[in-house]
C-alpha cells in the first residue's frame, strides 16, 4: 500500500532557519516541500516555491488557494520593525493569513509549527529569569510571538489539528540577505579585522563578554522542529531547542580569532552598525581581491543584530530539559558549529579563505 507523502508548507523559506528546515526535509523521503517567501525561489521536483506577499490577505489567499495537499505548517517569516510595539501588527497578520488561507482548503492539515525565541521571556527586555522555562508566565505587552501562540491556541480548538512552538536561542547557520545572521556578522567582522591588520577585538558592552550563554544550531533545530510536528505527544506544546552547551564569549572568542589567524585584543565596547557603516569599499576589494561570490555589501551584513546579542551584559539561557523528556536527545558543540559554519561560507567564497 502507498504511503500518501506529508506535505510542508515552509513559511520564510529563505531565512536561516526556513533554508535549513528545507535541506532537512528534502533529506527525508516521505516529505514533499513547498516554500513561501516574498523573493520566490528555484523549484526542484522535490520542493517548490511560491513568491507572496503575506502581508497582503488577498495575494495570500491567491496564491495559497490551491494548496489543498498541505499537512504541515512550518512558520518561520519574520518582518522587522523599528519598535516592538510596530513589530505585532504585521507578524500576527501574516501568521493570520497563512491560517485563513490554508486551513479551509487543506483538509489533511495536520500541525502548525510555530518558531519563536526568548523574546517569550522577555530576553529581549533586560535581563530574565534564568533558565527560562516553558511556563514561565508572560510578560508584560507588546510581544508578537506571545500574540501569535494565542491566535493558534485559539484556532485550534475543537480541530483535527495540533500546533507546536519552538524556542531556540540565537539561531547559527549559512544563510544571505537575513538581518538576524551572527555567524555571517562574525566572520564578515573577523575577515575585515584580518584585512586591516587589526586584532579581533570582542566589540560589545561590558560586562557581555564574561556572560552565560547558549546558541542554536540551524541543523538542530530543523530536526527538533519535524520531531514536534510529528510526534503525537509533542501536540500543542513549546519546547526550548539548544545545542545543550554554554559557554561565555570570554572563551569563544579567542577561539573564534584562531580559525581566522588573528590575535585578541581587550574587548572594546563599539557599536557595530556604526562602525560597518562605512565599510563597503572594503567589502568590494575583498570580493575583488578574493573573487568572493557575493558582491552586495547588504547581503553580508547582519551589524545591528550582533549589536543586539553582543549587548548582553546577562545571563541567556533556558531549560531545555522538557525536549529531552519528550524525546529529543540530539545536540550540537557550539564551537564546532560555529567552525563549521565558517567553513561552509569559505567553501562557498563568501569570506576569504585562510592565508
């Protein structure tokens, strides 16, 4: 008897995270994918990509209409905005439309995956409890991925359908053209030191070098966001996804400055959106110099996001002890991730390779 295949609905396909769910998924055989994002995408037998405009209900709806065979929504879109309160309108309402436009035509639906962060507890506010947990109660308003749990906790009810949540913590992996890349900000931050002459000196504020914390990795992540779609006891649950290690910049950096041949310097508090800002004629003699594949100095730059996780003169972690109940054992050697992630953006002659 023949396997009717499950069908994911890839939600920000092109982000660091939607990009590596895709890999993961095109990996598994019982998988057909169809990626959402505003840019589109080059369709393969296995996966393919739809150009939309989630903001706009109509294009949505439009577009998304005929997507009577999705099983699965993994949403991982995101849209910036200047404050937090701007952030909640268009991320409900683009969580909102997909809902609307799927669930009346998709009558195998069977999970919505949702993607959050520690903005749930209020990391992004100051420091926070720590480690933080799955009940930790909410914080004050205005938060969006709060507001997006309770539109699907709401939705769901009395439906065949299930939702899950996942917390990661900043999230590592190859990825272009994302504001919110670290590994890209680091190596493209080392690369330039390194061109320069210049030792590589840890750029945030005081205190956040000697600070406790944790990262995901992108990999890790995509697997641990199909094991909560698929597994039966995982339904209508969030789950906290690390690597399962901690460190403290403290020790990573000197790591970090070994893999590109630099010395370390004293840490030195300096805004990196306003020191890059002047750094794209040094970006394009990189690419001549080392015929980079990435010509665009915007792709690579992810400074205001660094600034914001280099700022974290706090601990920031959670408990990820609720996924290894449930099942999850898989981690990841925060220093090997970031290694390896540097290689890949030298393999593929986004940075410079060692000289």
């Amino acid at each position: 008897m023949e396997t009717v295949p499950r069908v994911a609905l890839v939600v920000g396909a092109n982000g660091v995270i939607g990009g590596n769910l895709i890999d993961y998924l095109s990996t598994l055989d019982d998988w057909q994918i169809i990626g959402l994002s505003r840019r589109g995408g080059q369709s393969t037998e296995r996966i393919r990509y739809i150009s939309v405009d989630l903001l706009d209900a109509q294009d949505t709806s439009a577009k998304l209409s005929g997507l009577t065979e999705v099983t699965h929504i993994f949403y991982a879109a995101y849209q910036d905005r200047p404050s937090w309160a701007e952030l909640v309108p268009p991320n409900l309402a683009m969580l909102t439309n997909v809902v609307d436009a799927i669930e009346p035509v998709a009558p195998r639906l069977g999970h919505v995956s949702l993607m959050q962060g520690y903005k749930v507890y209020g990391a992004h506010l100051g420091p926070f409890k720590t480690p933080a947990r799955e009940d930790d109660p909410d914080h004050m308003p205005p938060e969006f991925n709060i507001d997006q749990q309770a539109f699907l906790q709401r939705r769901q009810a009395g439906k065949d359908w299930s939702w899950s949540a996942l917390r990661p913590s900043v999230v590592i992996g190859f990825g272009l053209g994302n504001p919110m890349n670290l590994a890209i900000a680091i190596a493209v931050y080392a690369s330039m030191s390194k061109e320069l002459g210049l030792p590589l000196r840890f750029p945030g504020r005081p205190g956040a070098y000697d600070s406790l914390l944790e990262m995901t990795d992108a990999a890790l992540l995509a697997h641990a966001t199909v094991w909560a779609a698929t597994t039966p006891a995982c339904a209508n649950q969030a789950f906290n996804i690390t690597n399962g290690d901690m460190f403290r910049w403290s020790e990573m950096w000197p790591k970090i400055a070994r893999y590109f041949d630099l010395e370390v310097a004293p840490p030195l508090p300096m805004s990196l959106s306003t020191i890059m800002a002047d750094k794209s004629p040094l970006w394009e003699s990189l690419v001549s110099r080392y015929d980079l594949a990435v010509s665009s100095y915007k792709q690579v730059s992810s400074w205001e996001f660094a600034d914001g996780v280099f700022g974290w003169n706090y601990d920031f972690f959670s408990d990820g002890s609720k996924a290894r109940r449930y099942g999850f054992h898989e981690f990841v050697d925060t220093e090997a991730m970031f290694l390896s992630v540097f290689d890949t953006l030298r393999t593929r002659g986004i940075i410079p390779s060692a000289r």
